[in-house]
C-alpha cells in the first residue's frame, strides 16, 4: 500500500476473473471473502489514521 499527497492510501487492484476463476466464488462459498474484505478495509483505515485522516 502506498500513499502521497493527493492520495493518502492506495493500492494496484488486480480484479478477478471471475467468470474464469474459481476463487472468489470458492470464498463465498467457505465465507472468507467478508474476512478478506475487512483485512483489506482496516489496512486503508490504519494507514488513513497514521495520516492523521480522521482526526477533528
């Protein structure tokens, strides 16, 4: 994850093939794919909090 001035927290998404993949249906499948959203979704929080994004 990176960050820069204009941008405090970004990251290269590399989008599934979902038609062709199995992956992301066999997480939905094994409920894992909530577990990985919110592993993805508290690194960007932690990193806006560092940048002080959230503070008053």
């Amino acid at each position: 994850m990176s960050s820069s001035a204009q941008w405090p927290a970004y990251y290269y998404f590399d989008p599934q093939d979902w038609k062709g993949s199995s992956e992301a249906w066999l997480m939905i499948n094994e409920g894992t794919m909530a577990d990985k959203i919110l592993e993805e979704i508290d690194k960007v929080f932690r990193l806006l909090s560092e940048k002080g994004c959230f503070s008053d």
